[in-house]
C-alpha cells in the first residue's frame, strides 16, 4: 500500500530541500526481492527509491521499517542525483553525524 509520507519523510524532505517533490513510501513483501545465496540473511533486505524527475514524484520501496537513516540515503540520491552510492553514503553519514551527534539540532517531536 501507498503511503503518502512519514515523519522522516517529512522531515528529512524539507531538510534537504526537496519540498517541491512527492515522495511516497511503499511497504513490499520480502518474497519480492531476490537475493544472491552469498548474501547473508541479515542483509536480506530492501529499500530502495524509483524517480521520476520530470514530474518530481519519488517512491521509496521497502521491506523493512523505515528509519532516519533509510529514508535520509534514498532522499539523498534525488537531492544528488549524479552520486555515487560511495557518495550518497558518505554524504548520509556525515549529516547523521552532525544532525544525531547535536551539532544541527532537530525537534525529535517531529519524527516518528
């Protein structure tokens, strides 16, 4: 099912500046992802997003919760869409850092 935003949605949206998008989540069953049989079952998982810039609509798909971190490195590939995945996930650190570590405070209130 579709949902239209979550509070990291929300949160991490506007703190990246992407209020002029759409962005949706969508829970999939964990049947849907094939995985190599090298991959340990605690990697076992998914999230990922699907794009489309040119109507500024992104869903992130996923099976698992959704946390700070998930929703922040999809978020990252739209507001860096030429990145690397070496690149989104150094970028994604870093913000956690500073913004979980208290440099940049945020209203935990808000996230759910």
């Amino acid at each position: 099912m579709m949902k239209n935003n979550n509070g990291y949605i929300t949160f991490w949206q506007k703190w990246l500046g992407l209020a002029s998008w759409s962005i949706l989540s969508e829970s999939i069953d964990k049947k849907q992802v094939l995985y190599d049989k090298d991959v340990p079952k605690k990697d076992r998982y998914f999230v990922g997003v699907h794009i489309d810039d040119k109507i500024k609509v992104a869903t992130i798909y996923h099976d698992r919760k959704l946390t700070h971190e998930y929703v922040l490195h999809e978020l990252l590939h739209i507001r860096f869409p030429k990145f690397t995945e070496e690149q989104v996930n150094e970028r994604c650190d870093k913000i956690l850092n500073m913004t979980m570590g208290g440099i940049i405070p945020i209203q935990a209130k808000h996230l759910y």
